[in-house]
C-alpha cells in the first residue's frame, strides 16, 4: 500500500488554503488533534518534515510543496472521476436557475458556466440578472437553485458557501480633488454624484457599511447598468462610483481612474453562494461550486481566502 493517500493531499492542501491546523481540520472534518495525528504520522513514514510548526500562515517545506504540487494535480482527476460516477450513478439531467446580486460577477463567473455546460450537458441551465426582484426568497421557496450575493439573510433551509472576500472602493477622476486623500471619510461623499447599479441603496456596499451608519447621503445618485459606461462618467468627472476591487483593476491598470479606500481600514465583504441545504449533495452542484470557488481565485485580482 503507497504511503501517501488522497487523504493526506486532501490535508495538505486544506493546511494551504486555511493556513492553520485548526482551520484546516474543521475544513477535513477533523479534530485538531486527529489531524496532527494523521500528519506527524506521515511524516515518520516519509522520513521528513512537510511544514514548519508555529508559522502563521502556514511554511512548508521543499517536500510538502512537492507533495501539494501533487495534490494540484491528482485531485483534479480524482475530482473529475468520481464526478463522472455520480454522473453514472444519479442521471445527468436535472435543473440549475441561477440568480446573480453582482453585475460585475459575470466576468469570473462565465468561465465556470461555461465549464458547467461542458460537464453537465443535459441539465437545464438558466442565470438571470436578480437585480428585478428578491432571489433569497425565491430560492428558499424552489424557484431559484442557486444565489451569488454578498447579503445573507437568515432563511430556513438555505446554505451560504464563502467564495472570498472583496475591498469595496470608490473609483474618482485622476483629477478629482479627493484624489490626493490617503483614504476617504462618509463626509466626504456628502457632496458627490455617486454612480450606482440600478439597486436598492440598502443592498449596496458603501450604503450599508459606510454611509448609512454614518447618516451621511451623496448629494445625487445616478444609475448605469453598464461598468464601462460608470468608469467613463467617473473618468470625465460626472461623478464617483463604488465597485469591489476587482472589478476596478482593468480601469486602474489603464490609468481611467484611480480608487481610494472607504475608511482608514477599508470596507471588506464577503461573497458568497447561497444554496438549498437539500442540493448541498447534488452531483452538479457540487461540481459547479468547486469549478466556481478555482475559477474565481483564477481571474480575479485583489480577493482573498473568506476565512482569513
């Protein structure tokens, strides 16, 4: 029997993605303590050690990043294999609506579609835009199978997976007078035009976490469906704009606009997929939320880890 085992590279590259022994365990579904067990175990057998203890985050040596770098590749195929079993065994036809809270998700999020109508050619896929109505709702009651929102609401029966955390900012002109500001106060949005997604204020970013509790309003709100159309307004001076940082990198890269943060610490949020806790086992759902968790660390810029 080898050695090395799916379980240990399962370990390994939940140590990598949690950075801790104590997160990484309840990512395996292991005490700490079983956890240490499993791994000083198959470092005796190895002969060597794979990390070095009581780093944060995690340090691994020449032979654990030898071992994820084994792990990249066989979990894929593993992945991909047992998959393509469940596919055997369960049917391939089925139906997946999805409603997104995001406009500027489409851009990480097509690829993973794309991937999802290769694998899963037989199950009805639909995505719409949730800006019309209220989806968590909807897919609490069966009409939606799937939400990527950045707003959780406490609902019976409906799961909420963390795909990574965002810095909202606010984008200026290059030659806005607040562009000289290290990072910006609610006060001084008192007197802006902000450009916005046509939503409601209380499901935006900068409304909830950083004007609102402040009791400051910008001095008109405009409304764009298009991120292309709001960094030309804001490049032209017509007005500011608040979108997740990765979002914003093609225009920064190009030098449209430049972004400042929302208060000295930023203002952070999580993204996530919300999901009916009776699909959480569903064969394409569960391939599609892996796809979509790879695919976004993949193309975006600025995220991190959501259990940091």
């Amino acid at each position: 029997m080898s050695i090395i085992e799916v379980r240990h590279l399962k370990t390994l590259t939940a140590l990598r993605e949690t950075g801790s022994l104590v997160e990484a365990a309840e990512r395996v579904h292991l005490t700490q303590s079983a956890l240490s067990h499993q791994l000083k175990d198959l470092e005796e057998k190895l002969g060597c050690s794979l990390f070095i203890r009581k780093t944060k985050p995690v340090r691994f040596t020449s032979a654990g990043l030898r071992l994820l770098q084994l792990a990249d590749d066989v979990l894929v195929s593993f992945r991909s294999a047992q998959r393509d079993i469940q596919r055997f065994a369960e049917g391939e036809s089925g139906r997946l609506h999805i409603a997104i809270e995001c406009h500027s998700c489409y851009e990480w999020l097509m690829p993973t579609i794309d991937h999802f109508r290769e694998h899963w050619p037989d199950v009805e896929l639909d995505l719409s835009n949730a800006f019309s109505f209220m989806p968590l709702p909807a897919l609490a009651r069966g009409d939606l199978d799937l939400v990527v929102t950045s707003d959780p609401q406490d609902l019976p029966n409906i799961e909420y997976i963390p795909l990574f955390q965002y810095e909202s900012l606010v984008a200026l002109s290059r030659h806005h007078v607040l562009a000289k500001k290290e990072f910006l106060e609610p006060q001084d949005l008192s007197d802006e035009t902000l450009i916005t997604y046509p939503v409601e204020t209380e499901r935006l970013d900068i409304f909830k976490h950083f004007l609102d509790p402040a009791g400051i309003a910008p001095a008109k709100i405009r409304h764009s469906e298009l991120t292309l159309m709001m960094m030309q307004l804001v490049a032209s001076g017509r007005g500011v704009s608040c979108l997740p940082n990765w979002a914003l990198t093609e225009y920064t890269n190009r030098q449209y606009v430049i972004t400042k943060s929302l208060g000295e610490e930023g203002v952070w949020c999580k993204l996530y997929l919300a999901i009916r806790k009776d699909q959480l086992d569903n064969a394409y759902m569960e391939d599609l939320v892996s796809t979509a968790k790879k695919t976004c660390f993949k193309n975006l810029r600025g995220i991190l880890s959501p259990e940091l």
